[in-house]
C-alpha cells in the first residue's frame, strides 16, 4: 500500500499530523508493506524567498489578535505536539518560503533518503533552534540526512532544480481537491484531511488493505490552509 503524504514543513499541524500518522501505522497489522511519500505543497508560495518573519507576529496580524493571543494559539499546538511525543518551541521560531525546503526533499527522493530529511526539517522548525530558511542550515539538515553536501549546495543554487516536481505535487492536490494540509492519500483510492487522531489513521488503513469503503473522519480536525492559516479549534 502506498500512503502520500501533502504537507509543508511550516505546517505545525502537518508536524503533529505525521506523528499521529506513524502511531496509528504501528498498530496496522501490514505496516511493513506500507510504502510513505512526501509530497509538496506550500502554504505560503507567495512568501518573498529569503525573507523570515517571526511566527507569534505573523500569527497575530493573520488573525487580527494581540501578540498575547498569538502566542495562546501557539500553546495550543504546542499542547498537542507533546501529547503526540514531540518537541515544540512556542517562542523564537520563524515564517517563510518554504520551495527550496520542498526541492531538496525531492532530491532526497531520488536518493532513498525523503522520510530521513522530512523528519529533520519538522524537528529543526519546531522543535529547535535552528531555522529552515536559512540555506546553511538546510544543507546541515542535508547531510544530517545522508545527502552529498556538494548536491545539496548544487539545488540550492539552482532555483529550477526539482521545481517542476514541487510544481507537479501541488497541481495533483489541487486536482484531488486538497485545499488544507495535511492530506493523506491511501493507494489513490482514499483521503484523510487533518490532523487525525492515531486509532482514525489505523482504521483507515485497516479499511482501505481490505478493499472497503473508509468512513469519514470526524470532522474538525486541525489543518492548515495555503497562506498560513493554521486553524484552531475554539480559537
């Protein structure tokens, strides 16, 4: 079975996503027959590249909230970041472009090492203190992965490097009608908007290895929406 993933790595709820993802996995009777790949989808495309801003001010003015409130929404992820077994820093964290993240994950692609880099880059953005839009720190995150570092450097120089695959992942999840992230496509059959509860992800996957119609998730589940939007339950 083959599970597609479409996220971003300035999605917080595509990070807790993923977690819940691979605990609901673990309880699914055929996990070591389940194939995972990333694909791409930006949040904030329009997001000048180069350019970072902090996520409690970008969070306030999205929302029209004071910095006080912002930083409660914050908490709110961080909260369930943790119960997932994740690290989540509230404060010092920044907002950005997101492509050259997604091309060099498709160069990880190419060399077996995807899932490798995907789960670096999720820790570095939220759980450390190390950011994402900085290229130096992508290629560390590169290598850290198993990566060549003079490859890594040589996409990051050139901005048409595994652009056409980052473009491709986004028009399929327009075609597939996925307007929030994260989305989960199972063998190109069923999809699971959200950031599901663990149980809902291995009945899916029980569901869908044996052929049968999945039942709808219940609905609210926290995603984000392109512009970087996260929503928030009650907020």
């Amino acid at each position: 079975m083959r599970v597609e993933f479409w996220a971003d790595i300035a999605c917080p709820w595509c990070y807790v996503g993923k977690a819940r993802f691979t605990q609901g996995l673990a309880e699914f009777a055929h996990r070591d027959q389940v194939e995972i790949v990333f694909r791409s989808f930006e949040l904030d495309p329009n997001s000048p590249k180069g350019v970072s801003a902090p996520v409690v001010e970008m969070l306030a003015e999205k929302y029209g909230r004071t910095l006080d409130e912002a930083r409660g929404m914050e908490e709110h992820v961080a909260a369930s970041a943790r119960a997932a077994g994740l690290t989540y820093r509230t404060e010092g964290r920044d907002h950005g472009n997101t492509f050259d993240i997604h091309r060099l994950l498709h160069l990880a692609a190419a060399r077996g090492r995807q899932e490798e880099l995907l789960d670096l880059a999720y820790r570095a953005n939220f759980g450390e203190e190390r950011s994402v839009f900085d290229a130096e720190v992508l290629v560390t995150l590169a290598v850290e992965a198993g990566l060549e570092e003079a490859e890594a450097r040589a996409v990051l120089a050139d901005d048409s490097a595994y652009a056409a695959e980052v473009r491709a992942d986004e028009r399929e999840a327009a075609e597939l009608g996925a307007n929030a992230v994260p989305f989960f496509v199972l063998d190109r059959r069923y999809g699971i908007s959200g950031g599901q509860p663990a149980e809902v992800f291995t009945r899916a996957l029980e569901q869908a290895w044996a052929g049968r119609e999945v039942e709808q998730p219940a609905a609210g589940a926290e995603a984000c929406e392109p512009d970087g939007a996260c929503a928030v339950p009650g907020a």
